[in-house]
C-alpha cells in the first residue's frame, strides 16, 4: 500500500523514555525526563512524566530506553504506543542469558 492511498492521520507526539516497570503484561510504565529552566534563577531542574505505554509483542524490559508514539485511547490509562527499543538495558540482557 502506498502512502498515498492511506488517510492523513495527522502529527502524533513520539517521545524517548526509559522503562520504569514491566509488571503487568502488554504495559510498560515509561519515564520521560525533561530538563525546565527555573523562571526567575534560569536554573535547568529535571522534570519527569509518567506515560502508560501499550507493548504488543512485549519487547521492553524494565531499563530499556523506548520511543513511544501517541495513539488512539486502548484503555483507561493507555494513551501511548511501544515503537521500537533503542538501547537495552545491561540487566535484561542478563536476565536472557540464565
């Protein structure tokens, strides 16, 4: 299929984050941290957000860093997609190897 024939389905947010809890299947909790400038000091504070991410075929581990793109409402919380694992993390590669 080309991309042409596909409908627009407009701009959708792809954040980078690092898996904080693996727990429960086919979710992943992810941590985006961001870094804010204070608005009177200029100071650069880290600031976090907390995203419900759907992970189909369960790929991420917990340490892994993620990108995750925003989608359609899959439950109550989930708001967020697993597209792809750019770096695993040293913990789940062993975890593998036992």
């Amino acid at each position: 299929m080309s991309s042409a024939a596909q409908p627009d389905r407009g701009s959708r947010k792809s954040e980078i984050g690092v898996v904080t809890s693996d727990k429960t299947a086919k979710t992943r909790r992810v941590e985006i941290e961001r870094l804010v400038s204070h608005p009177k000091y200029g100071k650069f504070q880290r600031r976090r957000s907390v995203a419900i991410a759907h992970d189909e075929e369960q790929i991420s581990h917990a340490g892994d860093l993620v990108e995750i793109v925003e989608t359609r409402p899959i439950s109550k919380t989930k708001h967020w997609r697993v597209v792809r694992v750019i770096r695993t993390s040293a913990s789940s590669s062993d975890q593998a190897d036992t």
